[in-house]
C-alpha cells in the first residue's frame, strides 16, 4: 500500500493558496456541504475543526502568556486550512496546529496504479479530496517533550465513466512523543493513554501502530529514531468506516490528556546550560527527520502545499555539533540508547 | 548528464568507514599508488590535501584561538579520508573542511546507462574512483558571509571484459559565498576572484559556471537562492583532461584569496540581537537546501558515507521562524530579493 501512495504522491500538484480574512464555515465545496451532515468528508472536517480548538485553547492555558495567531487560506479550486502558530510564548518555543483540506486531481496512471483499474478502460484523471489536521508543539523547557500528532482521511470521487467503480478512502494518522531527557512515569503515561484509544477498537490496534510508528520515524542515516514513538497508521481502510472516523476522533481527543499533564509537571524545571544544547541538538535530529524522511513534508515541498504551514513543524531553534557523543551512562546517553532500542513502555 | 549521475548514485552504496591513528601518505589503493607521478587519481589526490593545509593554515590564522580537530579514516576495501572541523572558535560558530578518497563499484546498469554501452555486451559491474575536497565555514558575525566549496574527481576503470573501452572521467565543483547580509563591495570581490580563475582557461566558464551556481543552490519550495551564489560545475569531461585539473586545482587555490579578505574586514563588526536572528534564519535556510536538494549530501546519506563528515555542513545552530518577511527595503530584505533574483555582480 505504501508504494501505491507513494507513486500517487510524486505525480500529484495542487493551486498556490490565497489569505482569506474570515474562517468559513466549512472549506467543503458546494456539492460536497449539502451532504454534510451525514458524508464522511464533512464529519471528519468538523472533527479536526473542534480538535484544533480545543487543543489551541489547552495550550493557550498553559501557556498563560502568548495567543495563538491564525492564518487562514484556500484555494481556487475549493478547498483551504487554518494554520495557528505559537511562538515564543512562556511555555512554548514554538506551537502549530494547523487544519486543512484539498481538493486535487489524481494523473490516470497514478489511480491505476493505485486502485489496479483494467487497462481496457479509458484512463481518466481522478478527482480526490484530502482532510487533515496536524500540529507539533515544541516547548522551551529541556524536560518538556516535543509532540506531533496528525489525523487524516483521504477519497477519491466515484469515476464518472465506471459508475459501478467504487470510491477509495484510507485514513491514517498518530501521536508520538519526542523528550530530550527521559522521565519513565511521563513515557508510561502518554503510550498508556495511546493504548487505551486503540483498546477501545481493536485489541491489535496499539500493538500494531505501536512498532509502525517505531518504524515510521527512523532516521535511517543515523540509525534511530527520532523519538519515543507512540501510534502511527497510514492508509488504512480494511475497517469498517465508521470505526475508523470514531477511532480518529478518539486518537485526537486523547492528545490533550496525554499530554497536558506532562508538560504541567516539567515546564518550570530548572536546567542548565548543557540541558539546553542537548535538547537543540535532539531538535537538529527533529529537523533532518522531517525534511529528509517525513512523507508529509517531503510530500508537500514538493507539490507546492503551503510552505509555512508545512514547515512550522521545525524548532525555532535548533544546533548541530560535530561527532557529538554523550557520555555513557548519563541521562543523554539513556534516551539516545532509547532512540536506537525501541522499548515496549508499558 | 545529470540524469545519467542521478542513476549512478540512486544504486551505489559503500562500506563502512573505521576510524585511523595517522594520516597515510595516500589513500590510494596500491595498484593506483605505483602509478602516483603521473596518473591523474594522484595528482588530484596530492592537490586537494594540500588545499585542506593551506586552507586550515589560513582558517586557524584568522580565528587568533581555536584550533582544527582531524579525524582520520578509512575503508576496507580502499579509500578513506581526512576530516577537521573547528568548531565554537573565536571567528567560526563551525568550519569543515575534508578530503576523502573512495572506490566503489557501479551496478552494470548503471554503467550502461551512463556510458551507453551497447546492449549485446556482458554486463558486469564498474568499479569507480572518486575524490573530493569538501568545505563548509560558518563564522559567527552576522556580517561575516558562509562560504563552501568543493572540488572532485570521478573516473571508472576500464571493463575488463571489454579492453577496448575507454575509462570514463568527469570532474566537478564550485565555490559560493551565502552572507546574511550585502556589502556590494564583497560581493564583487568575491566574484572577480572567481572570473578571473575561470578567464585563464576559457572566457565562457565565468558566465556558464556563475548561472550554473544559481541555478544549482535553488530552494523551489522557497523560490529562492541558499546564497549569493559564485561558480558550480558538475560532470565535466569534454575539455582536455589536464586543463581540467590545472583548472580545479586554480579554483581551490583562490579560495584563501576570495574569502579571508571579506571575513577580515567583518569579523568584528559590532552587531544586534535582531540582526544574529536573520543571520541564524538563513541558517535555517541553509540546512533546508543542504537536506532536501544538494546532490553530495543526499547521496551521501543514502549510500552510507560518513554521516559527521556529510553534516558537517549544517551550521552548528539555525532558526526557522513562522512566516517571516523583512520589512520593504531593509538591509534584510535587500539580501532576500538577491536570493530571489540572481544578480551580475561584476
């Protein structure tokens, strides 16, 4: 599966965006917000609409100092997002929680290839929509960990010269946990409440996106990951619908709670100068794993998506030190070990 | 002929370095060693360790402080390199300047692709040669501009089942300068040094290599330069053989002349906080290009070089803040639209 979307990825473009100075009501087309109250698509908008305010306003909270600043977009052809950036408030040194959605239109070939039409039909290009929401919170304090999470859904229209040919949909997502120092109890604690989400659906789910996610954020040229983990799925769709958009809903409503408690207890923990630069450098690991690795960033450099939102998942800071090597046995070199030894946290 | 390299490097991948007490006399594998008076692996060899000498020498001289620390390293089957990096000095926030040597083997088919070998010919795999000197020097004064170059040599040995082909030999590299902020009259400095190294071989290298460079260090998903640009060749074989290496060996020879002026005249300037913060964002900017789009840094994290060396690049901190856009005609700006649009500064 992954291949199939990769081909879909490397082939596809999308309009420049354009600032709009009022969040819409919705960014579904026309045709698409007269269904709205029962179509997966408008379901799933108002989801990551309401997850990204709650979330904004949790953060906001703890910050107790800087607001969130919103931009909001959209495109030509239908379609836009609101990116909401924190920067260089009390607790945070940086925070975005950007929503969005696409419509775009899918080459022929890479909907063959990906849906294994016949070739004896006539290849037509085919329309798809995609919805996400995304959001990397990086804090000021060294003990205070780094977390991404991103929901997603994907479709494509039902092709209009194969009426019986189906729609295709996949969703994907996760949550994961990026420290520079490792506080066992706070690790337990945000795979713990991960593990509860999935448990609710499948009994498999935490397992399986547990070592995905493990997976998924490798720094190959370095040889590990870029942290914790947490869950992770991509293009999932051999599920009922319904369980997947409940499941997606319950994954972001569990960011808060996973969370928030973490950064509460260590936001205003002393550190030294040497914490400091350790967690910069963790940060140079972030950066070279998003704009070397990550399929979304990569993706969306390369299609032309909006580049400041794409890139507000880097640090504000960040450092690189030559041949850097933390002494072994200290607290650096324990969660770098945990870097390259993925554990089982509970 | 780009095409043709991209093949190359998508399907080689090289062994495992280890660490060296000493530097050897050469890197050369013994075969090569005994033809070392003449042959053209040797004499390039000889030349870009003696630029990373002089090259340190001139560093280490200015910095009045900080001295190179050298990592010293090979492979098992030939090869190896030199690294030094000086880092956190007086003048440079980080400077790398490297060598390296390497033998590796060419999938057949990518030596086909490469030499168009005719079809009904027994494919075996090519081994190959290749060369390098490889800077990167980040000074911490914001008025003070970054500089790399990087000189190379690439040839394959002559297929043994085919005696009658010829080995095939390209080289490549260029010098740019990447400031934070304009002093015209470095600039022109600069770029005078450079044509002037390029008018004692061919009156048309200046322009085509001075357009090649701007097109080469390009951000698409910014629109925008990494730097100010100076010259970039790549993959060149169709001039005499010698005049390319008295050529490459001039241009490694003007770096001293065209840089240490420029950081002499600016290393003490006085500066802001505002103005570090545009210097650590384009930075930033550095690290997007090196990451996402330079050739020897992508291919090297790929194939396995020596990851510190390659990343030695990266300046030891950067800053990427959301949505910034200097003010209309500030100092900041000016630097930005000669990003945008590349200038002729002489």
């Amino acid at each position: 599966k992954s291949m199939r979307k990769g081909v879909v990825r490397a082939t596809v473009s999308i309009e420049k965006e354009s600032p709009e100075a009022e969040r819409p009501e919705t960014f579904l087309r026309g045709v698409d917000e007269a269904h709205s109250s029962s179509s997966v698509r408008a379901r799933f908008e108002k989801m990551i609409r309401e997850a990204q305010d709650s979330v904004c306003a949790a953060l906001e909270a703890v910050d107790g100092g800087a607001k969130f600043k919103e931009d909001v977009w959209s495109r030509p052809g239908g379609g836009g997002g609101i990116s909401r950036v924190l920067q260089d408030g009390v607790v945070w040194e940086k925070a975005g929680v950007n929503v969005s959605v696409v419509y775009g239109v899918m080459p022929p070939d890479a909907y063959r290839a990906a849906k294994g039409a016949p070739t004896d039909q006539k290849p037509v290009p085919v329309p798809f929509f995609a919805a996400g929401i995304s959001s990397v919170l990086h804090p000021k304090n060294p003990f205070a960990p780094t977390l991404h999470f991103n929901y997603r859904y994907f479709e494509t229209d039902a092709p209009k010269d194969a009426p019986g040919a189906p729609r295709q949909w996949w969703f994907g997502g996760g949550t994961d946990l990026t420290p520079a120092y490792i506080f066992e109890e706070d690790v337990k604690h945000f795979h713990s409440v991960q593990k509860s989400a999935c448990d609710k659906f499948d009994p498999t789910f935490y397992p399986r996106f547990k070592k995905w996610c493990d997976d998924y954020f490798y720094i190959k040229h370095r040889g590990e990951r870029r942290g914790l983990g947490g869950i992770f799925f991509d293009d999932l769709n051999d599920y009922d619908q319904e369980m997947l958009l409940s499941f997606a809903t319950e994954c972001s409503n569990s960011v808060i709670p996973a969370y928030i408690p973490i950064i509460e207890k260590r936001k205003d923990l002393p550190f030294t100068e040497h914490q400091k630069a350790w967690q910069q450098l963790r940060r140079g690991r972030y950066v070279e794993f998003n704009l070397v690795y990550d399929r979304g960033t990569t993706f969306g450099l390369k299609t032309g998506g909006r580049i400041e939102s794409i890139l507000v998942s880097l640090p504000l800071t960040a450092r690189w030190e030559y041949d850097h090597k933390p002494e072994e046995g200290s607290e650096e070199w324990k969660l770098l070990d945990a870097c390259i030894n993925p554990k089982e946290w509970i």
